[in-house]
C-alpha cells in the first residue's frame, strides 16, 4: 500500500489535502505535516477544510494559515487524513483519484488507495511511517505537526492504542526538531474564558444514571450563545464526565443547528462506544464514537442507549 500511495502521488501535481468536518489536532496536524513534506518534493499543495472558522488552538501549527475553505478548480490527487468516510470531508466526488489515509477501525475503504493502521494511536503516525518508506524530508515543521497530532490524538499517550510503537514514533519525531514540552502548553494553556464558561455549563447540566455509571451532558445552541463559546469550544468536554470516578459511559450531546445534535460518547471498562454509534449510522473507536441525531429522537435514543448498557 506504501508503494501504491508513493507512486499515486509521485504521478500528481496538483495535491489537495482534506481534513475532516469538526477538525482536530490529528486531521490538521497530520494534513500540514504532509504537505509541508510534500512540498519539498515539488508538489503543489493545498489544504482543504469545510469549516469556515478553524480552532484558534492551532494557529501555532506551521502553515495553518494556508488552510482554505473553497475546494481548488482543479486537482489530480486528493489525500485524506483522519477521515473515515468520504462525507467527513463535505465535498462532493469529481474525477480526482483519492489517497485514503487514517486509522480508525470504521474507515469505509473509499480511496483508491487505502492505508488504515488501525493500532495506531493517529493518523500522523500513518503519515510518518508513509513519509519514512518514501525518504521525504521531515523538517522540524513537519514533525511539529505529525508530534502535536498524536499527542493530542493519543489524549497525551494515555487512551488505548497507546504502546512502545507510539513513543518510539514520538520519539524520533522529537529527533526531527518537535518540541514537546512547548507543543503541548499551546495546545492544553490556551483556554478562552468563553470555554471556561461553556463547562460551568456543561457541569451544571450533568445528569448520572444507573448508579452513577452513566452521565449525560447536554449543551443548546442558547448555551454557546450565553457563554459567547464555539462550536469547537466543546471538543473533549465529554472526557470530564468520563474523569468521575464510577462513570464507565459518558454521553455529551451539544445542538449544532436547525435541531440537530451531535451525541459524542466515551468509555471506560469495556463499554463499546463505537457499537452504538454505528448503530445510529455514525461511527468511531471503542472508547471513542459519535453520531448525529435529530432533537425529536434524542429521549428514545438515550432510553435504548440506557438499554443497552442494561445488557
Ligand atoms: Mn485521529
């Protein structure tokens, strides 16, 4: 597969690099470690992502600020990081060949090469080890990117897929001129006081069941309003509820318009996010998973998941 990507991209010129909906570190971090790499071998890049605002926590990342919104006229190659399914993306399918490259166990296998590692702790992991095979440069930019991605993807080497394969990638990516000590103070110390807000909130609406094993959270549109907060502000909120002591299930679902929710679900001792979520056609890891739902359904929905644990 490393060779097949090699040569997909070594016959490109034009090269839009995606980024999924609702981006985090990985998608962004592993996105700009690429093309910056790949700029090196002469390979015009873009950087595509369908959200008009950006989390301001990556503005440190080397070239962020060449992330564009508007898909490019024309492209021979489009590689996507960290998405898995082709509508992650938001764009619609053209007469592009696509480079599939992620490690989530759900990826839909919709390139026309796909490299999924899914014991890898991220997608930059998969990038570096495609950078590697290829002998590309890996300048200290580059790795700030693909270290910032698996440090913040690996929720800072603890969460599951964590092992000596991870610290050995972190490692070497630290050789590279990645800095760790200042690449996790500005991804972690750089709170707006709208956030800090936005879980007082998101604290004061915590409800437990089934003997506290279970917490729910919710967030309204009203919510980010009141607390001047974004959409990307809640990222990872839903790992507070999992941080109490009985809670094995934590459920977080913020309205994102028109009454739609986004349910987001983490997990600890065994609970398999990731079986519910595709279950109510998302998608996800074990203790990691999410979907979309409309507010009519939410109460059943939370009934069958409450169901479910039962089981
Ligand atoms: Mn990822």
């Amino acid at each position: 597969m490393f060779k097949k990507a090699v040569n997909l991209i070594e016959k490109s010129n034009n090269i839009v690099i995606v980024s999924h909906k609702n981006p985090d570190a990985d998608t962004i971090g592993s996105m700009l470690g690429l093309g910056i790499s790949l700029k090196t071998i002469k390979k015009k890049v873009f950087y595509f992502n369908i959200e008009k605002e950006l989390p301001k926590k990556f503005d440190f990342l080397p070239s962020y600020s060449k992330i564009k919104n508007n898909f490019p006229k024309y492209c021979d190659l489009v590689i996507s990081v960290d998405c898995g399914s082709f509508d992650r993306i938001g764009i619609p399918k053209k007469n592009f060949s696509i480079l599939n490259i992620d490690h989530h166990k759900t990826n839909t296998l919709f390139g026309d090469v796909d490299i999924i590692n899914k014991d890898y702790a991220s997608t930059s992991m998969v990038v570096f080890e495609l950078l590697k095979y290829a002998k590309y440069k890996i300048s200290p930019e580059c790795a700030t990117c693909l270290y910032a991605a698996l440090a913040e993807d690996s929720g800072y080497f603890k969460f599951d897929r964590v092992n000596a394969k991870t610290f050995e990638n972190a490692s070497e990516l630290i050789n590279f001129g990645a800095k760790p000590n200042k690449i996790a103070n500005l991804l972690t110390n750089r709170n707006s006081l709208a956030k800090l807000r936005l879980m007082q909130i998101y604290l004061s609406s915590m409800e437990l069941k089934k003997y506290a094993k279970v917490c729910i959270c919710r967030l309204s549109i009203n919510d980010f309003k009141k607390s001047g907060a974004l959409i990307s502000d809640s990222e990872n909120l839903v790992q507070i509820g999992l941080s109490l002591a009985t809670v094995e299930l934590s459920i977080f679902m913020y309205e994102l318009q028109n009454r739609q929710y986004k349910i987001s679900l983490r997990s600890k001792n065994g609970i398999d996010c990731s079986e519910i979520a595709i279950y109510y056609g998302g998608g996800g890891h074990k203790k990691s998973a999410g979907f979309t739902v409309d507010l009519k359904d939410i109460d059943d929905i939370i009934d069958n998941i409450l169901k479910k644990v039962d089981r």
